[in-house]
C-alpha cells in the first residue's frame, strides 16, 4: 500500500482540537471535583449528574480522536460499568500520552 502524504496527515488529529479538549476534560473534572466537596451546592446530585455525562461524552470523544475503541452511551444508568468503562478509556487516553 502506497501512503500519500495527504493520507497519512489526515489520520494525524489536530493539536489544537486535542489541548481543546484536553482542557475541557480538566475543567469538567475540576467541576466534579467541586460539586463533590461542597455540600452546599444547589441540587448538587442533578449538578454532579450533568457534569459526570458530559466528562463521559467528551471522554468518548477524545477517544475517538485517539483512535481508541470506545463503548456507546449507555442508555440508562449502570454507575458500576460506567466506572469501569470511564476507568479504561482515561488509562488508555493516558497511556497515549493525554493529560488533563
């Protein structure tokens, strides 16, 4: 197989579209973090909720621009294999050389 230059450079994901997101998963976590430690937070398990589902997403999302396998959205609920699954996709995103 012959590889064009224009091939192999649209297989290479942006950099600014990786710190961009690599940046947002730091601010997500640090939200999460926040929402955790302060009791006082306004209906803080639907906040905790929407900020874990949107870590999730664009943790899927890295993934996927890592060229990394990953797992649909679950339909409902299943906090023991999200975890898991939250689990795998960080180690390997990490594994790659991510950080957040």
């Amino acid at each position: 197989m012959t590889w064009t230059f224009s091939a192999r450079r649209a297989r290479v994901p942006d950099p600014l579209v990786t710190l961009r997101l690599q940046v947002r998963l730091g601010e997500l976590a640090d939200e999460l973090r926040r929402v955790e430690e302060d009791p006082g937070v306004y209906a803080r398990a639907h906040h905790w909720h929407a900020a874990q589902s949107a870590y999730d997403a664009l943790l899927r999302e890295a993934c996927r621009l890592a060229g990394l396998p990953t797992e649909p959205a679950p339909l409902r609920a299943d906090q023991r294999a999200a975890a898991d699954e939250r689990l795998r996709e960080e180690l390997e995103l990490s594994s790659r050389g991510w950080s957040w």
